[in-house]
C-alpha cells in the first residue's frame, strides 16, 4: 500500500504589532512557502511578548524559525538551512558599480531614442557618461562627510588641501549635468578635465604603485567597491568626455575628411552628418525617370524627404536654438508620414 508523504511544515515566531512588522519575518515566511512549507505563523504582538519568548528560547533576534520541532534560527540561519547564500556585508563587490553604470547605459539608450528615433547614436554615448556622473554624485552627495573621509585615503590633491574632499562631489554633479545638457562647456569641460586627471593619477598611484587595498569612494562613503579599475574608469570617463567636447566645442575633425567642402577649415561632426546627408539624398535622387509623372514625383520625394528628416536629426543631436529643435522634431514627424503614404501609393501602382 503505498503511503502518502507527510506534509512539510514549520513554526514561525515573528514580530507583528500595530506600528511594527518584521520585514526579516515576512522573508523567512515566504521562503519558507517558497520550499514547499506550511507555516504555522506565531505572531508576537508586544514588545513584551517578544522580550519573553527571547528569553525561553535563549535568542537574541526574532524571527525563529522551527522545523520538526528543531530551531532552525533567523532569516539568515534559514537561507544557509536551505543552501542559499548570504551576503557578508564586509564582503568587497562590484555590483553598485555594476547596476549604476547599467542603469545611466540604459537611460541613455532611452533618452536618444526619445529624440532621435533611435538608441544608438553618439549623444546616447554623451549622454551615458554625462548620467554616470550626476548619478555617481548623488550617491557622493547622501553623505559628504563619509565620502570626504574615505576620498582622503588616496586623493592627491585632498589631501594636501582637505576641503577639495567637500568639493569634489558637487563639481562631479555639476559637470555631469551640464554635460548632458550641453551647456556652458566653457566651464564643464575644464572642471571635468581637471578632477578626472587628478583623481587617475590618484587612483593609479595608490592602486598600482604602492599596490595598497582600499575600499573606493566613487559609489559613496559606504560602499564596499574595491578600488581600483572602476574609479579609474570613472576618471578616465570624465577626462575622455571633457577632451571629446572640446573637440567638438573647437570644431575639430573627428572623423575621415569629407569632400567637396567649400571652405578650407576642417569640419566639424554636424558638418559631416549634414554632407553625408546631401550627398545621400542627391544620390538617391539621380535614379532615371520613368516618364510618369506622378510615379516620378513620388519616387524622388522620397529621397527629398529622407534628406530633410536627416538634417533635422542632425540639428535635434547638435543643435541648441529651441525654435530650430522644435521645428527639426515636426519635420520629422511629418516627412516620414509623407513617406509612408508616398511608399502606400507607389506599391498600389
């Protein structure tokens, strides 16, 4: 005959009072039901109720769980109980690092693709690294003091003039968002310049020089992020950021040489999208003519019109003037309306 197995259970004890429930008691709870238990909940509703049973179990912290009779222990004593890992809060980790710098990435791709029609354009990079600033400062910004006195441990110039360890956080935020704005470079891209080259050789010194293990402020004073690569990272980001604006800011080529520019000065990157943008339409424009006119019309609007809306993609990603963006963003919308009823009437023909 076969027999049926005996259902798992557990006792829980936890704390629920009128201004009060155990967060630790409703995780134990659920990972208990997670396993296949039935809970058998024991509220503790008073601080002396809580304070007794303390006392008969010899424990110091609620919840206690209890499974076949034998205590079990906490929230943590029943991850281990069931095989799952626990955090040491000790423990060095790169996963602030990783989850912040995931985040901006993302926010980027989502800002581009709300102006542009398109998550993969080079302001979504500008973008990426203009985020991480402003975020990696907020999180500076919860508690300076704590920044300021793991900052000290290895900042050059903080330590031989203390108040930059105040300072620093705020100049990160500042250049961080007018960066994204693109916006008074004439001050975003020095300040960057300077604290990203300052904190690099910093880092650089006391990482891979004098080869010491410290814990790094780029995430806040409590972190637990290791320094090392990813502080350095950030101030490389900073310093590569702060030299492409001024590339940008003083026109310089950044790319391969366009032909067929009028002046002798090297163009810069709005420049080059507007001739790549001419040359393609005048490209697509110099098909034969079929001798229908109205085929023929349709057949070069189209072409004129993906010119127009690449030129005004240009202006909404260099462009600064309000009216000028505004109108780009309409000329947009409405061409590739046109388009697609253009496209609608010469697939009908």
């Amino acid at each position: 005959m076969a027999s049926s197995a005996l259902p798992r259970q557990a006792t829980l004890y936890r704390m629920v009072m009128d201004k009060h429930v155990c967060p630790y008691g409703l995780k134990a709870k659920a990972l208990l039901r997670r396993q296949g238990f039935t809970v058998e909940d024991k509220w503790l509703t008073t601080r002396e109720a809580t304070e007794a049973f303390k006392a008969e179990h010899s424990v110091k912290t609620t919840p206690q769980t209890f499974i076949n009779g034998e205590r079990v222990g906490g929230y943590d004593d029943l991850r281990r109980h069931f095989g799952k890992s626990v955090a040491d809060p000790k423990t060095t980790t790169y996963k602030p690092v990783i989850a912040l710098f995931s985040m901006t990435a993302l926010m980027a791709l989502a800002a581009s693709h709300a102006v542009y029609g398109t998550p993969f354009t080079v302001r979504a990079a500008e973008w990426f690294i203009g985020f991480s600033m402003a975020v990696l400062a907020l999180l500076k910004l919860q508690n300076v003091e704590s920044f300021a006195t793991m900052f000290l441990n290895y900042d050059l110039l903080a330590k031989r003039w203390v108040p930059y360890s105040y300072i620093y956080p705020f100049a990160e935020g500042l250049a961080g968002v007018l960066m994204v704005a693109g916006a008074l470079n004439w001050l975003s891209i020095p300040l960057a310049l300077f604290i990203g080259t300052v904190g690099a050789i910093s880092v650089f010194k006391a990482v891979y020089i004098e080869r010491r293990e410290l814990k790094c402020a780029c995430v806040g004073g409590g972190s637990n992020v290791p320094l090392g690569f990813v502080s350095l990272t950030e101030n490389v980001m900073m310093v590569a950021m702060a030299l492409w604006m001024l590339a940008m800011t003083l026109g310089m080529n950044v790319g391969h040489a366009m032909p067929g520019m009028l002046t002798g000065n090297a163009p810069g990157a709005a420049a080059q999208a507007y001739m790549l943008g001419m040359e393609r339409m005048n490209r697509d424009m110099s098909a034969p003519m079929s001798g229908d006119a109205d085929r023929d019309f349709a057949t070069m609007m189209i072409p004129h019109h993906a010119g127009a809306i690449d030129m005004a993609k240009v202006e909404l990603q260099h462009g600064r003037d309000p009216m000028l963006r505004s109108m780009a963003q309409e000329i947009v919308i409405a061409q590739e309306r046109e388009i697609a009823d253009l496209k609608a009437w010469l697939a009908k023909r």
